[in-house]
C-alpha cells in the first residue's frame, strides 16, 4: 500500500525534476488524454455491441435460425446468436460438388 510518506516523497521528486511551473501543464495535458481516452472507450464499447433483433425474421418474411429464431442476412451460413449452421452452410456449393476430392 501506498502511505502518505511515500506519496510526499514521490510529489517532490516530481517537483524537483519537472518545476513549478511545467506540473500543471503535465497535469492538464494528463487530464486531457485520460478524457479522451475514457471517451474512445466508450465509443467503442457501444460499437461493438450490436443490438439484437426485437422480432424474428420469419415474421418479417426473411430467414429465420431454426435453433434460436434469430433473424438471418443473406450470406450468413451461421447464426451469429447460437453459431448454428443455416441450410445454405448445409448445401455445398456446384463448384465444389464437380471437383473431385484431393489424393494423397
């Protein structure tokens, strides 16, 4: 633990390196930078929680998780909510279907 014997001591070794007048310039710069630090983690906390859907999509006419019920785009061949895999990652593609396997 940090005492307040060893706090004085560490603010006058600040103060005998840096001067009198340069600390509340460090102090403000400090300041500044712990803001906007605390500011980008905030934005990125908020970006990268993306909000769930409220309804299904099979109410909406889109593709539905056959586990979960969570609305699906397009090209996802797995549910990003319970990681299933949809019909279209259960259909191989007919390119891959032509290919013969590979010999070892």
């Amino acid at each position: 633990m940090i005492g307040s014997q060893s706090l004085l001591l560490v603010l006058g070794v600040v103060l005998l390196l840096f001067g009198g007048k340069k600390l509340p310039e460090l102090a403000g710069s400090l300041g500044r930078s712990m803001k906007e630090f605390k500011k980008s983690v905030e934005e990125g906390e908020s970006a990268g929680t993306p909000a769930r859907p409220a309804e299904p999509a099979a109410a909406s006419g889109g593709r539905a998780c056959p586990r979960c019920r969570t609305a699906l785009q397009a090209g996802w061949v797995h549910c990003p909510g319970c990681g299933t895999p949809t019909e279209a990652a259960a259909t191989p593609p007919a390119a891959a279907a032509d290919t013969p396997p590979p010999t070892a």
